[in-house]
C-alpha cells in the first residue's frame, strides 16, 4: 500500500471526532442530519448537490460517501457526472473571474 494521507477505512471512523469535543460533535451530527431531511430539496437532491460540492472541496470521503448514496438513490452515472462538471465550471469560473483582480492591479500599477 502506498502511502497516503486519505485512506478510506477512515469514513467509517468519522463518529470518532466525538471523542474530543462530544458536544460540538453532537451539534454538528445534529444539524447535518436535519440538513439532509427532506425540505424544499428532496433528499436525492441534497445528495446529489453534496456529490458536487464534495468535488469542488476535494474530499475524497465525501465523494466516497455521496457517490454510494446518491447511487443507492437512483442517480445515475450521467446524472452524477454532470453535477460534477457543474462543479467544475464553477470552480474553474471563479479562479477565472479573480483575474479581473489581477488585471485591475496591473492597471493601477501601469498608470
């Protein structure tokens, strides 16, 4: 085995964080249940928005996590695919539209 920072036996562990913090961690486990609950976004949709977002911070244990759930829900590979390619756009938009930052200092420096 190669050595990596991620190794996905870790998911599994994710309650542990209850260890050091037992009451933050039932507040966060609290409010990412409700979260998750059906509301204006079904479940399924919720998932899948995670399945992108999970791309877009890249964390492996979330894409891990939202890939089975949403699969386990009934999205479909090219469902799955297209949310991630949302967040790739989006991703890629943002880093691009921060080169207005850079092209608004080269202006103030060049004057």
């Amino acid at each position: 085995m190669s050595d990596s920072y991620y190794n996905p036996k870790d998911l599994k562990k994710f309650g542990n964080i209850a260890e050091y913090e037992p009451e933050l961690a039932k507040d966060f486990f609290n409010w990412y249940g409700k979260v998750f609950e059906d509301g204006a976004l079904s479940k399924k949709e919720k998932a899948l928005i995670a399945l992108a977002v999970s791309h877009a911070v890249q964390c492996p244990y979330c894409i891990d996590a939202y890939t089975s759930d949403t699969l386990k829900m009934g999205v479909s590979e090219a469902q799955m695919m297209e949310a991630v390619h949302v967040a790739g756009a989006i991703k890629g938009g943002a880093t691009l539209v921060h080169g207005v930052q850079m092209m608004n200092k080269v202006k103030k420096l060049s004057m």
